[in-house]
C-alpha cells in the first residue's frame, strides 16, 4: 500500500499498488473502499495529443466478486476511441461517499506523482450518487463538465 511519495518512488512503474485503502466490514456504517492504479496507468491521464479533448469516463460492475462489492472503473477514451484505465475501485456501497472517496483519492495520488489532472470531460451513467459526487472533482479543477 502506499502512503507517501516516498513509497511510490521504490516502485517499478508497472507495478499495481493500492492506495486510500479504508478496509472495514462493508456495512451501512462502516464502508469498505480500496484503490488500485498503478504509475503507468496514471501517467495515461497526461498522455494526449495537443489540443486534444480528454473524455474520462466512470462505471460501475457489479455481483463479479464474493462479496458483490461494486468495482469502479474510472479511465479515458482517446481520439481513436481506445479505452484507456486508469483505475479501479472495490466499494461496498455506491453512495455519494463512495464517489467522493475515489475522486479524492484520485486527486491526491495525481499530486504525489506530479500528474497534471484537469479533465474537460467525465461521462458517468445516471447515477445520483456519481453525479453528486462530482463537485469534488469540479472544484480542484475548475473546468470539468460532466455528461
């Protein structure tokens, strides 16, 4: 897991780490979230073209682990319509909580490898909870506009 910037250093960039890892039961009062990305997969979120438009996008799985916990997938589409993540989270609820927890962490992770993220663009499904959520985001960049 990692904590510091200091942890990410010793890192090969291909290595998966987890991070912002609050591992509880997974009941109504005490949610479980865990984060997993890896140096590589955030660099992807720096990696367009000039001018280019960055479209990120975020969903939710459901019932494909024991627990039937909600994965989060959180990644961007370039101009050749190729999918590419970013990251991934296991929840136990899908309350705006949750959203805000992964988009907090994601922040917080960009800022200890130096990885500008500003997006133009978040497409989510109609989730209220996501939607909700998206004033965190909104409010470190100050530019993101969700669909």
């Amino acid at each position: 897991m990692v904590n510091n910037s200091e942890d990410l250093l010793k890192l090969d960039s291909t290595t998966a780490f987890s991070f912002a890892c609050d591992i509880k039961t997974g009941s109504d009062k005490n949610h479980c979230f865990i984060f997993f990305t890896s140096k590589k997969l955030l660099e992807s979120i720096n990696s367009r073209k000039d001018g280019a438009v960055t479209i990120f996008h975020l969903d939710c799985t459901y019932k494909i682990n024991n627990n039937r916990f909600p994965i989060i997938s959180f990644g961007h589409s370039d101009m050749d319509g190729q999918f590419h993540l970013v990251c991934l989270a296991i929840t136990s609820h899908e309350t705006e909580q949750d959203f805000r927890k992964l988009y907090q962490a994601l922040i917080y992770i960009c800022i200890l490898c130096e990885i500008k993220f500003q997006p133009s663009f978040i497409m989510q499904d109609g989730c209220i909870a996501s939607y909700n959520a998206r004033e965190t985001i909104s409010y470190q960049s100050q530019c993101a506009t969700f669909m």
